[in-house]
C-alpha cells in the first residue's frame, strides 16, 4: 500500500525530531511505498539537508512553516465575502465561552470549527492559496468582531488591539497548510492512508486529505501537541488574552484531529489520557511504545554482573535543562553522601539551547558548593564527587558507557512523557530511581523505585537503599532488561504498525472512482481484495497495473447457459444416481 507519511520538523530532516523512530519505520515496513510530506520549522533544518532515504521512499514533498511568501491572490468580493463568513465561524468557536447561549454543546462548537476549517480550506483549493487574505485587515476585523458578540468568553472580550494582530499572526501561521498544493491525485489523494507522526500542523494534511479524497487518517503521538502549547504560552510568553484564545484554537483543532482519525496511537497512557480528555474515541486507540535498538545495548546488558558497573556510582543521562530538575537531584546526593561517603554521581549530558547552558552553568556552580574538592593530604589535588560529562568524550565514548559506568540510573525530572532514557537503562539492565512524572510508572511497571517529583530526600533514600543492596539491584536491573525486551524494541514498534495498517486499510479502503480509455467509469477496477499483500494465482500469474489482483486478468466470467445441465452427459456417479 502507499503510506503518506505526514511530519512537522522532524524526518526527513537531519536535525528533525523524532526522525530516528521514523526512519526505523520506514525502513522496517519495506513492503509499503512511502511518500514524506514534511513541514519544516526553520531555515537552518533546510539548510541541514535530509537524511539518506531508503527505495521504498517514492517522493518527498517539504513545505516551511516558518515563512510564507505572498501568493498574489487577489480576491473578489464574492470570495472575500466567502473567506469573512469561513474566518469569522473557525473565530467565533474560538472565541465563544463554554456555556453562553450560542454554545449547543461541545459537539455543536466542533461541528463549527471543524466546517469553518475545510470551508477555508475548499476557498484555498479554489483560489490559488489563503496566505493574503489571512494576513489582512479582514481577518483582524473578524477576529475583534468574535471577540466582542455575545457569549464571548471574558478574556476574548479583554483582547486589544496588539493582542488581536498577535492571535491573528498565530492562526495565519497554523493554517498555513491549507494552501498546500498536496492534497490532489497527485499528491496525498493517492495515498491508500495518511500517518500523521505527531497532532496540530502535522496532522492537518491528513485531515484534509480526508475531506477531498476519503484517505484514512492514522495519529501517532509520543508527545501531546496540545500540551506542548499549553506549556509554550506561559504567563511570561504572551498576554492573557492570547493565550487564552490560542488554547482555544488549539484545543478545537486537537479534537477534529482527534474526532476524524481512523485510530490513534499514542506512545504511552499518559498520552492516551490527553487524547480522551479531548474527546477521542476510546475504541479507536491504540498503545504503541516507543522502539529502541535493543542490540546497541546488548554488550552491556548481558555483561557478567561483576564486569557491569562501578559500585557506588549514581548515573544521570540526558539533555540537560530545567525540567530534568538536577538542582533536586544535586541536594539529593548531599544527604546520599552522608550515608555513603565514597559514592559519585555522574551527570552525562550536554546542554538543551541557550536555557539550558545557563542551567548547566548553574548546577556547576552548585555543585562546586555543596561538594568542595576533597583531598587526602596536604599536597594531594582535590577531586570533586560529581562530575559534568558529555557523549564522546575520553570516559563516556558511547552512550552505553554510560550507563555502564553506574550502578543505579537516576532520572529526577518534574515533566517528562516517554522516558527514553529510563528505558535504554533498563536495556541495560540497570537498577533505577526515577520520580513518579509522565509514562515513569508506565515504562519501569515494578522493575525500579519511584518517588514523588521535587522530594531530594525520597530521591536520597531510594538511592542509599539500592547502593546498599547489590543483590536487589541485580534482581531488578535483571526485569528490567526482560521488560524492555518484551515491550519496547523496534521490532514490536514495527510489527504494531503494520497490522495497524492494515487493519485501517481493511475497515476504511479509499474509493476511488477509475475510468477506461474512453472515460467511462470502471465500478470493480480496484476492489478492497487489492490492498491484500499476497498472491493470488500463484508466482506464475502474469503482472498487472497496481491496484488490480491477479483473478482479475482473464476474460470477462459469462453466466451458465440455461439448459447447460440437461445437455452435458452425465458423468458415471450421476448416471447411477
């Protein structure tokens, strides 16, 4: 089947996120054709390049988000009569507070949303693109006009006039792929499903290949869209009003995504939580975790136990920023210290962006005063229990290294969705102390200690108590390393979805309409027996166009004459009957 698969920032990009587990998709499932359609984030991710692709990879098609460049359509006043009432419904379920009189229910709000969506895309397929007209006083005025009717929530009816061109220039940029050029018999019309690898703007594409072409939508979300933006526009990022009504939008645009999917396939229940709050379909989800290479870590999993670590060495491993709360994690092996003198604690990682280099500074500077250099005589250096170290360097060559070096992992962060870290520990078959934050419990099940989130010393004690007990630490380094096998690999990840596609093809096949040489329609030229990877006649059948099954190569099949059976001789059994 062709798959059209759907990303924002991330594959085929080399610096996209989530492309490792893409790129193991698509290279796992060579039996399917795949064609990419990725929105980018920045010029520099073009610039980067793309990652090398396998054959079964037919097309890439790539659009920016980060900019729009005038399309120069001019409409007429029919059409901007059209694109005011589009814009101005999609404003007013936007704008509209729950439970005033022109709200009918949640039901009738999305039924609004999601008419004014594909109404506004339809007027883009008709007129060349929306880029000019969102960008306009029009959509400005319909916005201020939402924001001030009748049943308007009370932070829309606060927003002013810098914070209505603030929500505007957002819509303008979240529906820039309503002017795509992908959605024909060219592009994503052609597909037999659309994967979308994440919500929002990735999942769009699909949304409205539904809507034009009838191609079944699959939503995988290891990382919830919707809550991304919520931590996005903090009290500091944006006024009230705009953050209020960009919660909104967002939030309507996550359950028509998640209202029109033939199924979705979050990567933990923390994220399938988020999904239902929203009003996803329970029957139409399923749970697919995350897949890691579990050969990159087999060397140090399966190592003899008295080969595999150093004792009394605590290990951290990942992106370094605020949320991973290593301040905790710092006054937490101050009071480990003080029950076990000779313990360490490495900290491999290298800073995430410019905020998370000052965070690094700061944990530095921390340590440097909880833990002064210690010396055992007068003319010995100093050497400090904690030590800031990155992937490659001269200790830690490799990243299983790293979790080679301790005998316990921690993970002390405050936000967290799938802990992958956490998991490559457990392919390791590490003993860990990780904080009760996103899928933990979910991931780990009963095969490491958690403790609540912000609790330095619930974090020390659960670490004193494993350093203490190498035998526990080898019972539950050891379940560990068989959970991870048995639910976290690559080829589980792989194998999901591939009866995930076909169920979806299966229960939802896209009826296209095919015409003969002279244009008359061929009602049976693709039947739903097509999509079935087999063959049907043998390895000898002759080879036909795509879409139509080996039966379907001979003559036309003519009714049984009406006296047939009188005429024929009967054959020795009938005869003595």
């Amino acid at each position: 089947m062709r798959i059209g698969l759907l990303t924002e920032g991330g594959y085929p990009y080399v610096s996209g996120d989530a492309g490792l587990w893409c790129d193991r998709l698509v290279r796992g499932l060579a039996q399917h054709e795949f064609d990419i359609h990725a929105l980018s984030r920045s010029r520099a991710q073009e610039d980067a390049g793309l990652v090398p692709l396998p054959d079964q990879v037919v097309r890439v098609r790539t659009a920016p988000l980060w900019r729009a460049e005038d399309d120069g359509v001019s409409y007429g006043r029919r059409t901007r009569r059209r694109f005011t009432e589009c814009y101005g419904e999609l404003a007013e379920t936007v704008c509209t507070a729950p439970g005033a009189p022109s709200d009918a229910g949640s039901t009738h709000l999305t039924d609004r949303f999601g008419n004014a969506l594909y109404g506004l895309a339809e007027l883009a397929r008709d007129e060349g693109g929306l880029t000019g007209a969102l960008r306009s006083d029009t959509a400005v005025r319909a916005l201020e006009r939402a924001c001030r009717a009748p049943g308007a929530a009370r932070t829309a009816r606060e927003a002013r006039v810098p914070d209505l061109l603030a929500v505007a220039a957002h819509l303008e940029r979240a529906l820039r792929p309503l002017s795509l050029d992908w959605y024909g018999d060219d592009g994503l019309g052609a597909a037999d499903l659309c994967h979308a690898t994440a919500g929002g703007p990735a999942a769009l594409p699909g949304l409205l290949a539904r809507h034009f072409s009838g191609v079944p939508l699959l939503v995988t979300e290891y990382g919830v869209q919707l809550r991304s933006h919520y931590l996005t526009l903090g009290p500091d990022a944006a006024a009230p009003a705009v953050r209020a009504l960009l919660a909104a939008f967002h939030g309507r645009l996550a359950t028509e995504v998640y209202r029109r999917a033939a199924i979705l396939t979050p990567g933990n229940a923390h994220a399938r939580r988020w999904q239902e709050r929203c009003g996803a379909d329970r029957t139409r989800i399923r749970t697919v975790h995350p897949g890691l290479e579990a050969a990159r870590f087999a060397e140090v999993g399966e190592a003899p136990p008295a080969d595999r670590c150093e004792p009394d060495t605590l290990v951290w491993v990942g992106p370094v920023e605020p949320t991973k709360d290593l301040v905790s994690l710092l006054h937490a092996f101050a009071e480990v210290r003080k029950e076990r003198p000779a313990a360490r604690l490495r900290i491999v990682g290298s800073s995430a962006g410019p905020e998370g280099e000052v965070y690094l500074g700061h944990c530095r500077v921390l340590a440097a005063q909880l833990f002064p250099d210690e010396a055992e005589g007068v003319h010995a250096v100093g050497d400090n229990p904690v030590s800031f170290e990155e992937i490659g360097g001269p200790e830690v060559p490799t990243l299983p290294d790293a979790y080679a070096s301790g005998a316990v992992v921690v993970l002390s962060s405050v936000v967290e969705g799938f802990p992958i870290t956490l998991v490559e520990a457990m392919l390791c078959a590490r003993a860990t102390v990780s904080t009760d934050v996103g899928a933990v419990v979910e991931a780990i099940g009963g095969t490491g200690l958690v403790v609540p989130p912000r609790n330095p010393r619930a974090l020390a004690e659960a670490c004193v108590a494993l350093l203490r007990d190498p035998e526990r630490r080898e019972r539950l380094g050891a379940a560990a390393r068989a959970r991870a096998l048995e639910l976290f690999t690559v080829e589980q990840n792989i194998a999901a979805f591939h009866g995930i596609y076909l169920e979806i093809v299966s229960r939802c096949p896209v009826r296209r309409v095919v015409l003969d040489e002279a244009g008359a329609p061929l009602p049976f030229a693709a039947p739903a027996e097509a999509h079935v990877p087999v063959h049907w006649t043998g390895p000898t059948a002759p080879v036909l166009p795509r879409g139509v099954p080996a039966w379907a190569a001979g003559g036309p099949v003519r009714a049984t004459p009406p006296n047939a059976r009188l005429t024929a001789p009967l054959t020795a059994p009938e005869a003595a009957r």
